[in-house]
C-alpha cells in the first residue's frame, strides 16, 4: 500500500506566497528599515542601573525623593602625583579660579597630602551634566597641563557615548570572524552574503523599534545586537541547508518553497529554548531582568521574521551565484572524536559526575560583587585608570545622603554628633553642623539680640523682622508674650529675611547688605543640596569600602541611630545601599532565574522528544555547564558582577541547550537504523558544523565584548558569557555522547509516544548474531541490516514480526525463540517507538 504524504498543504500555501511575492516583501523591507534607522535616534537609553531597582527598596525610593527635591552639584577628586606640599598649595588656589569651580578641598593632613601626591577636592557650580561644570574641567585639565594629574569624577562622562563607540568596534571585528565562520561552514560562498543581510536586516528592525519599549537599559542597548547574530544565526543556516538539500532534484522556485514549508515548524521549534531562557528574565525582581527579556526576546522574533519572509527571496536572487560557487567541505570530520567518545562511554560519566558536584560547590561560593566601582576591567577608560590611582593612594570615597523630613533641627543635631562619634565615619555635614558666623551654626535657634550681634544690625530692626517672622508664620502667641525672648533657627531667619528683601519689604545699605547678599548666595547653595519644602538631607563620608560585612554592618547602625529620632519615614541613599538592595534582590532573583530557565526549557524537550529521560540528560549536562562556567571566579579569587550570572545563566541554559538538542536529534533518528555506537559518531559528525558555526560566533562575540569594553557590567556578562560557551561545547562533543549512550536504555524506557494500534497477528522474535529476516519488521534491531522485506542482519534484533514470515538463523545455537503468550502480552502493552 502506497504511503501517505504527511499534509503539509497549510504550510506550502504560506511558503508559496512569500516566495512568490518576494519583491512586494522586498519594497516592505525597505521601507521598514529606513524608518528603523530613523526611529534608533528616538530610543531613550538609561545609564543608571539602580532606576530597575524593585520600587519597595529604600534606595528605589530614596533616590526618587532626593532626585525631587534637591540638587546635587558636580564634584571631582583631583589628584597630582610628584609635587611638594607649597606647589599643591598654588595648585589649589589655581584651581578655585577656575571658571565654574564652587570650592576647592585641600589640607595638609593625609586626606588631601600623601607621597608626595596632592588631592584636591573640587565641587562645580553645577550638577555632573551642566554645560558649567564641563566647562570647568576643562578649565582644570588646562591647569594642570604639563603635571601628572588624574581626575576621578561623573562630569563629562557619558556611558552611552562611550559605550556605542566601543561596541562599533567589536561589532567590526565580530563581523569579520562571524563572515570567516559561515564561509567555513557553508555548503557555498554566496550563501554568505545571504545569512548577512537577512540578519543585518533583522538586526537594524529591532534597533529601530527599541523606542516602543519607552526607555532601554545601557545594557540591553549595546550588546543586543551582537548576541542577536550570535543566538539566531542558526535560522538561517537551517533554511539555507534545506533549499541546497532540496535544489537537488527540484528547481528554484520549488526548493525553495519546499525548504521554506519544511522550515518553518523546525525553526519555529528551534527558537522556543532559546526563547524560554530569555523569558526567564522577565520574572527577576530586578527590572533589568525584563527589560533584556523584552528587547532580546523582540531580536529573535524578528530574526524568524527575517529567515521566514525575506531570505527566501534573497536566496530566489543569489540562486544562480550559490550554485556557481559551491566548495567542498571545509569543516573537518570529527570521526576520532565520536570513536573516543563511544570508548570512554563507562569512564566519563561517572568522572563528570564528580566534577559536576565539586563544580556545583564551588558556584555556590562564587564571590559576587553589587558594586562595580572597583571592579577592574581588562580595558581601562581614563576615568577609570584616575579612580583606581587615587583609591590605592588615598583610599575610597564612599558618601551617603541620609534624607529625613523637615524642621526638626535637635533631630538633625544628635543625629550628626552620633554619627561623627562612629569610628567608621569621616565627617558628617548637614545644616545642624554647618556654621554660620561666630561660632553659630545654621540650625541652632537663636534670640533677635543674638541675630543683631551677629549680622551687625540695629537690636530694633532684628526685633521687628522677628516680629513679621511670628505673623508670616501665624504665631502669634510669640509676639504677645514677649519678642525678646523668641527663638528662630537661623537658616530660617536668613532665608525670610532674604524673601522680604526681595519682595522690597525691607531695605538694607551698605557694608551689611553686601554681606548679607555673600551669606545669601552661600545660603541658597546649601539649601537646594541640604533642605527643600519637605525635607532635609545630610551627608556622611565612611572610611569603609562600598561593599563589606563591616559596611552592611554599619549600615544597619546608621538606621538604629536615625530611627531614634524619626519612626520610618527616613531614606538611607548611596552606593552601599545600592550593594544591600541588589545583593537582596539577587538571592530570589538568582534561584527563580535558575528553576525557570531549566523548567521552561524541559518542558519544550518533554514534547519535543516525548521522553522523560532525554530532557534530564540534556539539563544534567548544560546545568553542569553553568556551574563549571560560574566555578571559575570562585578559584580565580576574583569578584563576579552578579548580573553576569543572572544574564548569562538564562542565556546559557535557553541557548546552549540547541548544542545538545542537535546531537540527540540526529543520535535518536540514527539509531534506528544502526547501532548505537556508529549512530552517535554520525551524529557526531552531522551536528558539528551547526555547533561550531553558532558556538564560535556565540563565544568570539563573548569574549570580544569581555576585553574590548571598558564598561564593567557589559565586561561581566561578556566574558561568562564566552567562558560558559565554550565549556557547553565541550560538554555536548566529549561527555554528552557518553551520557547518552550509558543511558540508552533509561530514554527508552521513559518515552511516552503514542500508542499504536495492537495487531496480534503479530508474535515477538527475538534472536542474536547473524539472521536472514524475511516479513515487516516493528521494533528494536541493533546491528546492521541491509534489507527491505528480505535481507540480511547481523546484529541484535528484538521486535515484532508479522505472523507467517520467518527468521533464519545463520547460526542456530544463537536463535531464542518466545512463546506466542508472551508475544500476545508484549503487543498488548507495545507503543510506537518504544525500544523492546
């Protein structure tokens, strides 16, 4: 009876129209890439990687409130090696005439004067990104020309710019490595410029469209588009297989919808791991997490789109130059591998087994870091190289803004004694502390005698400014009782004082209002960095590293003092408490983002191969893969970013996984047809060119980004990254095929096809050595055969038989006839597929 075609009507009729209206997808692909290139200018990028924090957190909220209601002006720590203490003296007067420079911190104690180097604490008249501070250290860079001068600050730094330059450059050289690999593995040179602009294409919609997604991490902005070629270049190797495989025996058009048609669930079915992983992502407490799921997630969709509907027209118009320069295979057959592989098959799995669990220990102890300040990158910018001198010279700068509300000055007051009696704060200043004239400070409260002393005005007009003071303030109570004796902070005074003669209620002359329009200048400056409508903030500079035991210790110390004052509505804010919240989010983050990826990627397998074995085996090896990969910092000794093990973690398990996914594809269709150990060295040596044609894209781009960018977070994920890959392929080649084999039987016994329909007509045979079969065969045959009804095999066979034909031994002694009972019961309980 002639075989049933498989329908595949729906998915023809869909490869038929894209590739017959291939230039009306054409002129849409040409529209929707110059407005991409239009809209990439429209995309918001934001640098500040603390904005993904959970909106509980304190630093979450505490920034929002200090970004709302003050100013923080520009600062920069400016060191200059090799000089005496009298020509840092000159420097530092030079420096305050600098155009735009508010102040300049120097003294001789060792904060500022140590080994014959100088550091200069300079603040602007403006915050980081004002035209004036930039103007200013340019002013310093000009007066320092000619000195061994480092300067450590955020003005002029932009993240962005910087890394978009960086990652050109890497994108460059990555090109030309990603061209040199197709070439290897394509089956002809004009294949390459095909897979090039498809994904070029594909490439340039998702730059285009990021600005749907409102604003875009720095991260996700500038590596996208190089993990986008590396995870999805696959695709289109794929379908460009596929139409050689089918231009074969059929002509252009027809190949190409029939490898098209052919393609698409593959591919489809491809992409869902991959997919799975990133997805994964999306459910991290830390908003960076779904922000990379969304952008890469939007990459590989529209790397489908571009493999589905562009390149079949692409490979329509290069046909003939892909037929006119077609090469032999340049990728080498790994035959010695697959027969290594098949002899160490009882050796490597338990061997992996060990190294696995020490592998999992030492992961486990990975020392991760929340801060990358000082992380160390193998390129370094000049602001980085300044920063690194200065901290080995004069130690860190670790300041924290501690944000509590307004008007309680005795509170602010013993907050600051406290925290200055602490031995591990340098100085704390707010406007408790700060001192006005004569010994006053511009909190403390003080008579209209005591103002008139201090500001030299007449006792009458100090009498009646507190009097407008009490009416303004609707205390009225003050006034009855006796002016005299009525007592205001005086930075509240100042700065009614300062409101009233302005609005011309009050005239001063002379010597007193030139000092007053001094003290009113220095006034305003503090209040918008120290005090607004609603709160007060006060800043503390520890001696303690940003990230320590002692300084999560300290931390919580700092909340039992401010706590004694006010019952919660307070905010802690720097880079130490950034440390606290991100290494909090980390520990849910890092064990959702763990059991998601795996979960989600061994469901597609379970559907995938309708197995319960093969799925574990898979996750076993790529899971040992992440550990080993995350095991090396924890030996190194050298801290690890934690959003590089978050990232890569995902991207790892949903992308590494296809390494294996190939292999066992290939392995389970070949062991039907030839033992199993010949049938993995095949698989072996089909697979390897997908796996080094995405492995090495994937891990060059890795590695490249890990030592060419001098930005520490993308540096991290970089180097995991091609690290992680390139242990997954070694893996899936030298211990995968071993597992697989070893467990043969467990992936066999855990399928779970469907059932075929029972014929007891049919008995089971089973019989060892060689054998001349004559009837239709069903069931589990190890050895080679060569036959179509009648032949002859020479192996294992162990299968069902339709009733009436006969088995032969060629030698008798190894014939092992069963009974029909056990026949009728093994068909009765038989399931396609299933190995008997």
């Amino acid at each position: 009876m002639e075989e049933k075609k498989p329908k595949t009507g729906g998915m023809e009729k869909i490869a038929t129209f894209i590739v017959d209206k291939r230039n009306l997808f054409f002129l849409l692909y040409a529209l929707a890439l110059i407005f991409s290139i239009v809209a990439s200018g429209w995309v918001k990028v934001e640098n500040d990687i603390t904005t993904y924090l959970p909106a509980h957190t304190e630093t979450r909220q505490g920034l929002t409130v200090m970004n709302d209601n003050f100013t923080t002006f520009g600062t920069a720590r400016v060191m200059v090696s090799n000089v005496t203490y009298d020509t840092a003296q000159d420097l530092a007067h030079k420096l305050e005439d600098v155009d735009g420079v508010y102040s300049v911190e120097f003294d001789d104690s060792t904060d500022h004067y140590k080994q014959a180097s100088a550091l200069f604490t300079v603040t602007f008249d403006g915050t980081a990104t004002d035209d004036i501070s930039l103007q200013a250290l340019d002013g310093i860079d000009r007066a320092l020309d000619g000195y061994d001068a480092y300067v450590d600050t955020e003005v002029g730094q932009d993240m962005s710019a910087d890394l978009a330059s960086e990652m050109s450059v890497i994108l460059v050289i990555a090109a030309v490595i990603i061209v040199v690999v197709l070439t290897l593995t394509s089956r002809s040179y004009a294949e390459v410029p095909v897979l090039i602009l498809t994904f070029g294409a594909a490439a340039l919609l998702n730059m285009g469209t990021n600005f749907l997604c409102g604003t875009i991490s720095f991260i996700s902005n500038s590596v996208t588009v190089i993990l986008q070629l590396a995870l999805a270049i696959d695709y289109a190797i794929i379908l460009c297989h596929r139409f050689s495989d089918e231009h074969e025996t059929k002509d252009t058009r027809e190949a190409c919808i029939a490898a098209l048609s052919k393609a698409i669930p593959e591919i489809s079915s491809s992409s869902l791991t991959t997919i799975s992983g990133l997805g994964a992502l999306a459910f991290m407490h830390f908003g960076i997490g779904r922000d990379m799921a969304t952008v890469l997630i939007k990459a590989i969709l529209f790397s489908l789109l571009s493999v589905f509907t562009l390149m079949p027209g692409l490979l329509m118009v290069f046909s003939k130059k892909i037929d006119a320069t077609r090469h032999r295979k340049l990728i080498p057959r790994i035959t010695a591998l697959g027969r290594f592989d098949v002899a160490t098959r009882f050796v490597i799995p338990p061997v992996f087994a060990v190294v696995v669990v020490i592998a999992a220990v030492l992961a486990n102890q990975c020392p991760y870091c929340y801060s990358f300040t000082d992380l160390v990158t193998p390129k370094q910018s000049e602001s980085q190289i300044a920063h690194q001198k200065i901290k080995n010279t004069f130690g860190n700068n670790n300041m924290l803004a501690v944000i509590v509300p307004k008007g309680n000055y005795d509170a602010e007051r013993q907050i600051l004694q406290q925290l200055e009696a602490c031995p591990e704060v340098d100085s704390a200043q707010g406007l408790a502390n700060t001192e006005a004239e004569d010994g006053y400070m511009l909190a403390d409260a003080v008579t209209p005698r005591q103002l008139s002393e201090m500001a030299g005005i007449d006792y009458e007009a100090a009498e009646a400014l507190y009097v407008a003071y009490a009416v303004d303030q609707n205390q009225y109570g003050s006034v009855l009782s006796g002016i005299g004796d009525y007592k205001v902070p005086l930075f509240d005074m100042f700065m009614f004082l300062q409101k009233e003669m302005k609005d011309g209620n009050i005239t001063l002359q002379g010597d007193i209002q030139n000092t007053l329009d001094d003290l009113f200048d220095q006034l305003n400056w503090a209040q918008v960095q120290l005090q607004n409508d609603k709160y007060s903030r006060m800043v503390v500079y520890l001696n303690l590293p940003e990230e320590s035991d002692e300084t999560m210790d300290f931390l919580t110390t700092m909340h039992d003092i401010i706590g004694q004052y006010y019952s919660g509505d307070y905010y802690v804010v720097g880079n130490s408490t950034n440390v606290k919240d991100l290494s909090g989010s980390f520990v849910q983050d890092n064990v959702l983002i763990s059991v998601l990826s795996a979960l989600f990627v061994v469901l597609i397998l379970l559907f995938t191969f309708k197995s319960v074995g093969l799925p574990i085996l898979l996750i076993l090896v790529i899971q040992g893969s992440i550990w080993i990969n995350f095991s090396v910092p924890t030996l190194a000794h050298e801290p690890l970013y934690f959003l590089g093990y978050l990232i890569v973690n995902a991207i790892q398990m949903g992308a590494n996984i296809d390494y294996a996914i190939v292999i066992s594809s290939h392995y389970t269709e070949l062991k039907k047809e030839m033992p199993i150990q010949k049938a993995m060295i095949t698989a072996l040596n089909q697979a390897f060119p997908t796996i080094f044609t995405s492995g090495t894209i994937l891990a060059v781009a890795g590695a490249l980004i890990g030592v060419m960018t001098t930005n520490p977070v993308i540096a991290a994920i970089g180097s995991c990254l091609g690290r992680g890959t390139v242990v997954s392929i070694l893996l899936v080649l030298a211990v995968l095929p071993q597992i697989l084999l070893v467990g043969d039987s467990i992936v066999e016994r855990t399928s779970f096809a469907m059932k075929a329909p029972i014929d007891l007509s049919r008995i089971n045979r089973s019989a060892s050595g060689s054998m001349r079969v004559s009837g239709r065969v069903r069931g589990y045959v190890n050895g080679v055969i060569d036959a179509e009804i009648k032949g002859t095999l020479n192996g294992t066979l162990k299968a069902a038989v339709t009733s009436g034909t006969t088995i032969e031994p060629a030698e008798p002694d190894y014939y092992l006839p069963q009974e029909t009972s056990d026949a009728v019961a093994w068909a009765q309980n038989y399931t396609e597929g299933e190995e008997v």
